[in-house]
C-alpha cells in the first residue's frame, strides 16, 4: 500500500466519523464494518471469542454514546476506538 492509499482512507474515515457525529446510521453500520475484524482480534487476545465479542459491543456502544465528544488527533479513530476497547 502506498502513502496515497493510507491518506485515501485516512480521509474516508474521517468523513466516515464526521457523518457519524450528525448521527448518519449508514456511516456507522461502515465504520462498524471497516473496525470490527481489526477490534475483535485485538480482544481475542484478552480471553474467549465470547468475550471479545463483549468488549468489541461494549466498545461500540460507548464509542455511539462519545462520538460527540471524539477529536482528530494523531492516531485517528481507529486509535480512538482501540482506547475504548481497552479500557
């Protein structure tokens, strides 16, 4: 993947997340769909495929409650959704 690429999808998802903040529900269902895998393998790592599907849930749940509050810095959304999940 070349530097264009990451900055093409670094741009989709940062219209991805502000259509997200107006509650565009097709613009969650995709940053749903683009984060889930990614997410879900980083909580495997922490128990049983049950639990990481709990704690991917968990995260997005809180992730559609904050969004309001969620500001581009380095590391972007996908940095922004991982936070949550570890916590």
């Amino acid at each position: 993947m070349n530097r264009g690429d990451v900055d093409n999808r670094e741009q989709d998802l940062r219209t991805l997340v502000e259509r997200a903040q107006r509650s565009d529900p097709d613009a969650w269902e995709t940053l749903y769909r683009l984060s889930y895998a990614r997410l879900f393998q980083y909580a495997r790592r922490l128990g049983t495929r049950e639990e990481a599907d709990d704690v991917v849930s968990e995260a997005f749940a809180r992730a559609y409650e904050a969004i309001g509050r969620f500001r581009w810095r380095d590391g972007g959304a996908n940095a922004w959704l991982f936070g949550i999940a570890a916590t």
